[in-house]
C-alpha cells in the first residue's frame, strides 16, 4: 500500500495597486480626478446662480454624484500593509525610542536623494535604530562620491544632540571635514567637548600619551601592531624584546613615578641600557614578577644563568656582555635585530609625531574622554605618505583595545553608546578588529567601519575561501550593513545572497483556434519567477545619498541622512571653510586640583579686596 504524504499549500497572490495607491502613483490618473472635481465645482456654482440650461443640470449632477463616489471609495481604500514582521527597525511612534535615524525609506531610488525624497508618494518611513541595534555595530561600503560623509556628519550630528560621545577618524586627509564638523559642536553648544588629534598641523593638536596609562601587556598589544612584515620567528623575537622593556618601564612608572614617553622608551632599545636596568633592579627582583621576567631576560640575552647574574660582580656581566655582542651569540644579536626593527617606529612617534605623543602633560587620556562623553576627531595625514597614516590609524586602534580592556575592568555599560567612525579603514585595519567589536558591545562602544571595497580588509588576517578571517568575522559580528554605490560586484552578490529572492507573477497570452471555422480565444497563463532582491546595475547607479540598508535579514531601499540644516536649507555647518589657514580652537583642559587650586586664589582675591574696602 502507497504511504499517504501531507504537504503544505502555498498561494500566490499578485500585489496590485488599489484605487488609492492609484491615483498617488498614477499622474494622469491623478489629474482626471482633479479635472471631475473642477467640472463638479464649476456646474454646481451655476446651478446655485440658478443658470437654466438642461446640460448644465445634467453635467453638475453627473459630476457631483462622481465626486461623492471618488472621495468615499478613496477615503475607504485602506493604505496597503507592510507585512514585514519580526524586523528590528523601530516603529516611529512616541512609545518607541530610537537613537539615530538613518535615513528616509523609500518605495524606488529616482537617480539621487534629493529627487528619490521629493518624489511624490516615495517616502515610506524613517529608518529608526535604537541604542542596542547600534550597539551591534554598522558597516558602510561605499566608493568615493557615494555620500557617506553626508551620512557620516549627519549621524554625528543626531549623536551630539544625545548628548553622546564619539570617536571619528578621517582618512581623507584634508581639513575641510574637520571644520564641518566642529561647525556642528559650535552650532550645537558642545565645542568644548570637541577634541582634535590634527597631524597636518601638530601646532594646533590636542595631544595624547597612550604610555602613561595602562598595563604593560595592553601597551605591548598597541604597539605590535606597528610592526610590519608577515609572522615569523623574527616578528616573534621582536614582539618578545619589546614585551620585557615595557614590563621594566611600566613597573618603574607605577611604583616609582616615572613619567614614561616614547624618548625614554627610545633609550632603552639598546643592549647596553637593558644590562644597566637589570643590574640595577636585581636587588628587588623579588617584589615583582615583571622585573622577574625583565632580568631572566636579560640574562638569557647575554647568556649567562640567572641565579649567577643575581650574584656576580658588575665588572664580571659587563664582560660576559661584551663577550657575547663580540662574538654574535644569538642572544645579543636577535637583540640588535629587535632593536634595528623597532627603532624606526619609535623614533616616528618620538620625533615626527613626538608634539601629539611624547608628552609628559597631554591635554586628554582617551579613557576619561570615552567615560565623559567627549568628541574625539582624529586628521591623519594621508595626503603626504602612504605608510605613516597607516601607523597612526593603527595606533589609534590600538589605542581603543586597550580603552576597552579598561572599560571591562572599571566601568558600567553606557545607556547611549559611544560610537567609532573609522573612514577608510582599508587603509589602517590591524589584525584582531574583529574581536575588538565583538567585546566592544558589551562595554557601550559602538564601531562603525567605512571602506570601498572588501578586499580592502583582507590585508589582514588568513586567507579562507576567497575572504580573509578577520573580514569574515568583521562581517559576522556586524548587525545593520549599509551599502551606498559600489562597483564591485562581488559585494553586490554577497549582499543579495543574504535577503530573501523577490517574487514575480508574469502573465502571459496566447492565442488559439476552436472548431473547424477557426473561432479564435484568448487564454491567459502565470508562471512564478524569482529574481536576487538587489541587482549589481541598480546598486552601481546610486548617487548621492541613496542607499541600501540591511539589517537582520531585511532590506530596506532608503536615502541617507543629513545635517538639520542642509536638509531645511541646502546648506551646510562649517567653521570659516573659506579661510583654510584659520586653525580650529584648542581646547585647553586642567586637571581638578589645578582648578580647585586657582579657584581658590581667586575667592582669596576677592575676599581680601573686599575686606580692604570695608577698612578703608
């Protein structure tokens, strides 16, 4: 006996346009109704003007009855119903919060933002996220003159009316954008919050000391990422050799007040100084475990036993040091390799970028400005080299993974998150970004990564398939993705493989003949077709603002958002743009003692003057 199956039907129904979705979409449509309601109002004022004349009183009734149908069957007709369910776009009603509004969706993209929002019917709603969705990150793909810094300053400016705080590096290169953006902060009340790292013009820079913070292991993870060339056994022996300095030099900033730099850290790239430092800390080698490892290092390096450096004389290490340098051993070579390695990034941070760097008094720490909610807008100098910007963006990253090590260690999530804008990251991406954004949600840091193209993120990481790791978990650890015009196809097909396929019932006709005297009859067949939800052509002629938004498996077509002003006005915020020489103000910030301090010599002035008055 044949075994009975159960299966479950599937219809289709086609989306047809109802009589009020008609006449929105349809202009001709549209203006034969208005011409029935001029006709209506026309006849029926000569009627009341009591005009004898059957045509008339025939046309006023004809066309007043017509009205009356139109307005009820239009007032009736419901709005069609958007049956996307379990969507995480916030729904824009007052119960609702949200923390930035994306951008306008729309029904179909008419060659740019501003003709795709003025097009009549074409808005759908706002594209509303809140703190949480941001906090699963976004991801920006779009080439040059997509209008992603419209999105971008649009975004910040949401963010600063929050009152939130934020990070923005620009790998542009110029400071045009710097000053639109400060524009907003001074617009806004908020330029003092305004924080500028400037490396085009380092007269004019807030400064920064990422040494003075921090434990020896986050600052080793902030600075092998400087290091260029492929792993192997040499980048290892590198890494090792910066790892024990920053062990010796962290302890001494802690536990004897040293005011670490990168000059101080330059001096002890040598052979000669490690030996000094480890003679001199032997004594109390047992009140750490950093100065511990610091000398078995040294004392591996120069290959002498550990328990025999504790004790000879400083004539005897001297000479086994001299001993082991004339003769090449491997310790005291792979010593001078680490060092020739690491001397040329130091010196850049020293010497080069020493004004925003190598300061014992810098005006922020990157921690305090996160936790306060500050602006931090970072000018990398892409323009004058290719390998410097690259450095910097990098030390930046570096930079915020030790922030967030901090974070986990003393600080509550935020209820607003603050959020990272890293333009052209293809340029400075370093390897574990990926992880760096999957632990940064829980600690209230929310990263924006903006490229052209994703093979710009497959610089680091291991190659799998045709993507790289860290691109792939880039990928996974992002929730809202946002592509702008792009010419790589292959982002276009990454991105339609991850929303559901688009539907079509085509109608189709034939002809056919009956009996012998050829009747002809018409028959009328559906078939169902299925096509990717975005093609390469549509995504390739977007300008200006228009986008594609995806975000937990929807797709929303949409038109970026702007500043308040160039979306009133057509006009944007700026800070004497015509006048590129005039610099951004600084910012000058003291520390709470300096302030209580001189608050306190001022009552003190004023109390004394006040006191003379009354005795004279």
């Amino acid at each position: 006996m044949a075994e009975v199956e159960f299966v479950k039907e599937r219809f289709f129904k086609p989306d047809r346009a109802n009589f009020k979705s008609l006449i929105i979409k349809d202009e001709m449509f549209r203006y034969f109704i208005y011409l029935i309601f001029f006709i209506a109002f026309v006849a029926n004022a000569l009627m009341l003007l009591d005009y004898k004349s059957y045509n008339v009183h025939f046309t006023a009734h004809t066309t007043f009855w017509a009205s009356l149908f139109i307005l009820f069957t239009f007032l009736t007709s419901r709005d069609k119903k958007d049956n996307r369910t379990n969507e995480n776009i916030e729904k824009n009603i007052p119960a609702k919060k949200y923390l930035i509004n994306l951008g306008l969706e729309v029904k179909k993209f008419q060659g740019n933002a501003v003709k795709s929002v003025r097009k009549q019917g074409n808005i759908v709603r706002p594209l509303l996220l809140n703190a949480e969705q941001f906090k699963r990150h976004l991801i920006i793909v779009a080439t040059i003159g997509a209008g992603k810094s419209v999105l971008m300053k649009g975004m910040i400016e949401q963010q600063l009316k929050n009152d939130g705080g934020g990070l923005c590096v620009d790998g542009k290169g110029t400071l045009e954008f710097a000053k639109e953006i400060y524009g907003l902060f001074v617009a806004l009340g908020r330029e003092d919050d305004f924080i500028h790292i400037n490396f085009l013009d380092m007269d004019n820079t807030h400064t920064i000391n990422p040494l003075l913070s921090g434990s020896a292991e986050a600052l080793y993870e902030i600075l092998t990422a400087l290091l260029e060339g492929e792993e192997n056994e040499w980048k290892a022996k590198q890494k090792e050799f910066m790892k024990n300095i920053l062990k010796l030099l962290v302890w001494q900033r802690d536990h004897e007040n040293l005011k670490l730099d990168f000059s101080i850290l330059a001096d002890y790239l040598t052979l000669d100084a490690l030996v000094d430092s480890a003679i001199k800390y032997r004594e109390k080698i047992y009140l750490s475990t950093a100065l511990d490892d610091f000398i078995t290092y040294v004392s591996v390096t120069i290959s002498m036993q550990k328990s025999k450096f504790l004790t000879a004389s400083v004539e005897e290490i001297k000479n086994r040091q001299k001993e082991a340098q004339t003769n090449s051993e491997q310790g005291a070579y792979d010593s001078t390799m680490s060092a020739s390695a690491w001397i040329g990034v130091i010196t850049s941070l020293k010497s080069d970028y020493g004004r925003v760097f190598n300061t014992q008094t810098p005006t922020i720490s990157l921690f305090e400005t996160i936790q306060r909610n500050k602006f931090i807008f970072v000018t990398l100098p892409t323009m004058a080299s290719d390998t410097t910007p690259k450095q910097l963006g990098k030390l930046i990253l570096g930079l915020l993974k030790g922030v967030a090590a901090e974070k986990a260690q003393k600080a509550v999530e935020p209820e607003i998150p603050f959020i990272c804008w890293f333009d052209e990251i293809g340029s400075y991406v370093i390897d574990g970004f990926g992880r760096l954004m999957s632990k940064s949600r829980a600690l209230g840091i929310s990263i924006i990564p903006i490229f052209q193209s994703t093979s710009q993120l497959d610089v680091v990481g291991k190659i799998i398939s045709s993507a790289s790791s860290e691109r792939i978990e880039i990928f996974d650890t992002t929730g809202t993705h946002i592509l702008m015009k792009s010419i790589n196809p292959d982002v276009t097909k990454y991105y339609a493989d991850t929303v559901k396929e688009q539907r079509f019932i085509d109608k189709e006709f034939s002809d056919r003949k009956e009996g012998e005297k050829g009747k002809l009859s018409n028959e009328d067949r559906y078939r169902i077709e299925k096509e990717p939800a975005i093609r390469h052509d549509e995504v390739v002629s977007m300008n200006n603002g228009e986008m594609i938004v995806f975000n937990d498996g929807k797709m929303y077509r949409a038109t970026a958002t702007t500043e308040s002003d160039l979306a009133k006005y057509g006009k944007k915020v700026s800070f004497e743009i015509k006048k590129m020489q005039t610099p951004i103000p600084i910012t000058q910030y003291i520390s709470k003692k300096e302030f209580l301090g001189e608050a306190y010599k001022l009552y003190k002035k004023l109390y004394d003057d006040k006191n003379l008055g009354v005795a004279q």
